[in-house]
C-alpha cells in the first residue's frame, strides 16, 4: 500500500500544482456593458471594458508587432509625462518582447539624452547650469521626463504621472484597465456629478476625476508598420508595451509551467508503471 498511497500523493501534488498554474495564468475577462453612469456608485471605477489579448490565456504570447507599435505610442505619447525608470534601451532587443534589432536598439537609445557625468575638466554642467548631456546607450535606462517629483507635480496640475515600468502589473487587470482608461475620455458625467477644476472625466479611475488630460485620439501617431492608428489600436498597443515592460518573462513563465505540466504528466505514468511492475505478483 505504500507505494500506492505514494503514488496517490505524487499525482495529488501534481493536480494541485496544475490548479495553481492555470488559475494563476488564465485572465479572467471582465464584462463591458455599455456604462449607465446612473446606475453606480458615482466615483467607484468602472470595471474594465471588455478587450482581449494576445498574451493572455494559457498559450498566450506576446505580439511582437503590437509590442513595437505600443513602444512608439509611449516614446511620442506618453514619455512626455511618464517615466520608465526600470526599462533599459537594451531590453527593447528582448526575443518574445519587442525584439527589436541591436542596430534598431542603438538608434532608439542613441535618440534619447541622458546626463553624460563629469567632463575632463571636471564640470557637470555648461556654463548656463545645466547639466551636460551625451546621447543614450544601449546600457541606459529612460530618462525620466522631469527632473524630480516637484517638477512633475508642478506641471501637470499637482498630480504624479506614475512610473510606467510596472504599472500594468500594479494595477488590477493592468492592461484592460490602461486600456479603459486612456479610451474612457468620451463619455458625460452623469447629471449631479461634478468634475474637479482643472480635472477630467473619467469613470474608470478612482474618483471619476482624473488629472491626465485625454493623452490618446485617432491619428496621434502614423505607425512605422502602416497600421490605422485609431485611438483603439493605439491604446491597445500602448497596454500590450506596458504589459512586456511590467512582466518581460511572461512566455517564459508560460513555457516552463507548460514543461511542468508534460513532466508532471509522463511523471505519474512512469510511476504508475513501476507501481504495476512492483506489485505484479503479490495478488
Ligand atoms: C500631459 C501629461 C501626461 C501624458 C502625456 C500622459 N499621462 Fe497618464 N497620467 C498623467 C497624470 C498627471 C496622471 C495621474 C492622474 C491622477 O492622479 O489624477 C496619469 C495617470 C495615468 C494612468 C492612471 C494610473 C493609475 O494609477 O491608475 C494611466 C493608466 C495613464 N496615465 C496612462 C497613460 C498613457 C497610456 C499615456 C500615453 C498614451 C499617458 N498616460 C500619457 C499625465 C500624463
């Protein structure tokens, strides 16, 4: 009996383990009705609309063309108020991610300027105080597009844009709600309901006031690859990019769970097997 009972928790283990996986890996998709505003609890987000992607689910895999055009819309779009301070030109090269070329990596980094450090005089900065720059390498990270906090908050009204290296992961359902959000400019508050000064509608973030002016419409890029941009297709970009950014193993996560799953499986054949070869005589 002990190998059975044996046998019995090594399968047990690898049911519990394959629950874990796939619950942890599959996303659940939320419901998009058409918001009656009137219906709610004014000020309580919205759930998220109902947008799918690519890299959900168990097999699921990121788009490497979404991930390129997503990075465009944050470098002309959103860089302008949000840093990436964890991201690193280089990991733009990432296979499964954007995957760009190293020659693409050098030009996009090359793009950007980044503090160059003392000169061979000694000075940090020019003679009007600022800092000295040099172009970007692969090796840096983005450079934030405000010096510290206080500059932020002062030029967009008091509010923080938020870091975007992980807020696809920081936030529930990170990429449909960035999705939500940057399309959920469009609709009127319902009547009662007052917008802060200097504030924007909007009822998928906290609070239904946001201080984000609407950063996205149709046309605010022209994608390199000939793609339509229209808002849609740029938000779901943009989300796609920041989903890589926040979780850049994802596939490799997937694949290894996946190779678990296999192994698990062969694993409890051969046991069995050898559970019917041991026991063979003894009946
Ligand atoms: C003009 C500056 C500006 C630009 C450009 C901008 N944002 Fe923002 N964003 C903000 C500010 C400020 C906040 C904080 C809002 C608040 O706290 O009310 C914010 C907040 C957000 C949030 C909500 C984060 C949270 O914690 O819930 C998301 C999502 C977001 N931005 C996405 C984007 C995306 C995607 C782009 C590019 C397409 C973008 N933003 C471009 C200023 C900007």
């Amino acid at each position: 009996m002990r190998i059975a009972q044996r046998l019995g928790l090594a399968v047990g283990a690898g049911l519990v383990v394959a629950a874990l996986w796939a619950g942890a890996v599959s996303t659940a998709t939320a419901q998009n009705s058409q918001p009656d505003l009137s219906k709610v609890t004014p000020g309580e987000a919205l759930p998220v609309k109902d947008v799918s992607f690519s890299f959900q689910g168990m097999f699921g895999v990121y788009n490497t063309a979404a991930v390129q055009r997503g990075f465009q819309v944050y470098k002309e779009v959103c860089s302008a108020c949000h840093s990436m301070n964890l991201v690193a030109f280089s990991d733009l090269g990432q296979r499964g991610g954007p995957d760009f070329t190293p020659a693409q990596v050098k030009a996009i980094a090359a793009s950007y300027k980044v503090p160059a450090g003392p000169n061979n005089m000694g000075q940090t900065t020019d003679s009007n105080g600022q800092p000295l720059m040099r172009p970007a390498i692969p090796a840096d990270h983005f450079p934030p597009p405000f010096a510290n906090e206080e500059a932020a908050r002062f030029a967009n009204n008091g509010a923080l844009p938020p870091d975007m290296s992980l807020l696809a992961k920081a936030l529930d359902d990170g990429p449909a709600r960035i999705y939500s959000i940057v399309t959920g400019f469009n609709l009127n508050p319902p009547p009662g309901f007052k917008v802060a000064p200097g504030k924007f509608f909007n009822p998928y973030f906290p609070g239904w006031n946001i201080s984000m002016p609407p950063p996205l419409t149709d046309g605010s890029v022209t994608y390199t690859d000939g793609t339509k941009a229209t808002l849609d297709q740029e938000a779901h970009d943009v989300a796609t990019f920041l989903m890589w950014c926040a979780e850049p193993k994802l596939d490799q996560r997937k694949r290894i769970g996946l190779e678990v799953m296999i192994f698990l499986v062969v694993l409890s054949g051969l046991l069995y097997a050898s559970y019917r070869r041991v026991w063979r005589d003894m009946h």
